[in-house]
C-alpha cells in the first residue's frame, strides 16, 4: 500500500511530465487520480 506522501509525489511528478509533454506509460496510470486531484483543488 502507497502513503499518502508517496502517492502526492508520484502525483507531482505525474503533472510535471504533462506539463512538459513527456506523459508516459507510468504517468498514465495516476491519470485518474491526477484529474481528481485537480478536481479538488479548483
């Protein structure tokens, strides 16, 4: 099981490659979450 700190990094992580254009394999799979994420803070 990730912690919540892990997955908050994998997630900015995440969002610096969209941001940059370089999503890949990895990045999609916290696409959901990536989207919720924002979701929230908006």
């Amino acid at each position: 099981m990730l912690s919540a700190t892990k997955i908050s990094k994998q997630l900015g992580e995440y969002t610096s490659r969209v941001k940059n254009g370089l999503v890949d394999k990895i990045g999609l799979e916290y696409e959901g979450m990536a989207r919720a994420m924002e979701t929230l803070n908006t």
